[in-house]
C-alpha cells in the first residue's frame, strides 16, 4: 500500500529536516522539588529516518516524546514541523498536527477502553482522519490491519480477547489509519516477549518503506534501539550527551555513558531476541 499525497494547504520546506527541535526544555515543580526533565535538547528527524531515543529510566525520554508529540508544552526552546514552527499550535492547528504525528505507547490496554470492541475503537480514530465515506473508512481500517499483520476477524473483538501483541498491532493499526508522517513510538515493544517484540519491530521498519514515514522510537534499550534506527540519541538526566549514526554509536562511542549502556549490553543483535 502506497501513501497517500496529505493535502494540507499549509506550505512547507520539502528539503530541511522534517522535524527540528531547539533548545528544548521541560522543567517539572519549583524551588528545590525542580526537576529538568528534558534540559536544552536539539535534534533533527529527516524524512523517512527511524531514529531511537535511549537513555535509562527518569532520563527524560518520555517527556521529549511528549513535546514532539506537542502533548506537553515547553519551557523553553522550539519545534518546527517542516520549517514551520509548531511550537505553541493550539484548537484545530493542534488537530491538524496530530494528523501528521501520531503516537504508540508502551501498555496497549491502558490506551484501549475496555468497553470498545476494536471496530469502535478504531471508528474514533477515522472521525480524525476525516475519512470521508464509510466506505472509505471501511477500507482505510482493513489496509492498516493488513499491514500489521491482522485479519478483519480482530474488529469485533474486545481488547481482552486480544494478545499483548495484538493489541499494541492495533494500536499501531490505529496510528497507521491517520497516515501520519511521523510515528513516535514511546517503549511500545517494551511489555512485550522476545518473539513478539522482534514482530513489532520488523512492522515499525516497515512502515518506513512502505509509508515513507519517519519513525521517532523511544526506549531504553540500547539494544532495540539499534536494531531499528539510523540515528541514535542517547539521554542522560534530561540532556543528549551523543547522537550520531547508529553504527558510528555503537561501535565508536565517545561518551562514557554510551559506554555504560552498552557494555550492558554483551550480544547486541542477540539481546532483541532473547
Ligand atoms: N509530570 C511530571 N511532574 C514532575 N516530574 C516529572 C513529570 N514527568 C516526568 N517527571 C520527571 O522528569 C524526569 C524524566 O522523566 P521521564 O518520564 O521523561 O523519563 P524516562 O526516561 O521516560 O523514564 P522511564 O523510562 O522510566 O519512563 C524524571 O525525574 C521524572 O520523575
């Protein structure tokens, strides 16, 4: 399945970075209880780049994911989306936004309401997608759970009739409906087994190829993270202390930090299966 041309009207540059960030900051609480969750953070995403976040638990990746994903607003700094700076977008700009850049979080069935069969749970999602036609939504639902790897069996199905891995196939699914240009993918294979985990994976890559999307994949698995990506950013206590390419990372690391995860790390291709 081929991507479809987003027809916004709003200009903008097809040759810079699809995503920047500058300067980015998130400070939590005040006086002695200040916590600098993300602290004065710049990076790019290219299009059709999947470029991992890692850092160990509190090193502010989760809140980075949050300000790209514009659910979280910053301190300081700023956010453009293809030259345009999205940095304070609010109402339907904020909507629009999202369209472009959709999210797949770490516990499936904490997104899920337990009271949606996956039909209806995917039916709210195409209400964002302005799908148009039934029909067309219909259709839209069919191609991201074949994408995915899901038959039409799944749509009436509850989320507790479904797998871990299933579960978080929908919710990519449901990303997938919106043919977004970015996917942000916080921790998303993290609760699941090893087999189920390289699944996941194998579908994000796909979608670079076959979506031309640009995926942002956060974890704290150094491992995972260079399975998956081109780019590799390591967070330590709210700051990038490294990015480069993923090989460059790995086989050349220059921070001490880097050093620490990796040697945590013996077998690297072997961990993801593990
Ligand atoms: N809403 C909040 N209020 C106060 N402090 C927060 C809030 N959100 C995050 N923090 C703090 O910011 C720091 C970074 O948290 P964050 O969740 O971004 O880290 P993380 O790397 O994603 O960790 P994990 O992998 O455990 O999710 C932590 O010290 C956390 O306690």
């Amino acid at each position: 399945m081929s991507a479809q041309p987003r027809s916004d009207a709003e200009p903008r540059s097809d040759t810079g970075p699809l995503i920047e960030a500058k300067s980015l900051s998130r400070v939590f609480g005040h006086g002695a209880n200040t916590v600098r969750a993300v602290d004065d953070v710049s990076f790019t995403l290219g299009r059709q780049e999947v470029v991992s976040i890692v850092g160990e638990s509190g090193s502010g990746k989760s809140t980075l994911a949050r300000l790209v994903l514009r659910l979280l607003d910053p301190t300081a700094g700023t956010l453009h989306l293809s030259g345009r700076d999205v940095t304070s977008l609010k109402g339907r700009d904020l909507q629009a936004y999202w369209r472009d850049v959709q999210a797949v979080f770490q516990d499936p069935f904490s997104s899920f309401n337990q009271f949606f069969t996956v039909r209806r749970l995917l039916n709210r999602s195409l209400r964002l997608a302005a799908a148009g036609s039934a029909e067309r939504g219909e259709t839209l639902m069919a191609q991201a759970l074949d994408h995915v790897g899901l038959s039409g069996d799944v749509l009436d199905k509850w989320p507790h009739q479904l797998s871990g891995g299933q579960r978080q196939r929908v919710m990519i699914a449901r990303a997938l409906m919106l043919q977004p240009r970015i996917l942000v993918a916080d921790e998303a294979t993290s609760m699941l087994d090893a087999s189920l985990r390289a699944n996941i994976l194998n579908v994000l890559a796909d979608l670079r190829r076959d979506y031309d999307m640009t995926i942002l994949f956060i974890t704290h698995d150094i491992g995972q993270a260079c399975y998956v990506s081109d780019r590799v950013l390591v967070m330590s206590q709210g700051q990038v202390v490294e990015q480069g390419p993923t090989d460059e990372v790995i086989f050349n690391p220059r921070h001490e930090y880097t050093q620490r995860l990796l040697a945590d790390v013996p077998r690297l291709h072997e961990n993801i299966l593990d």
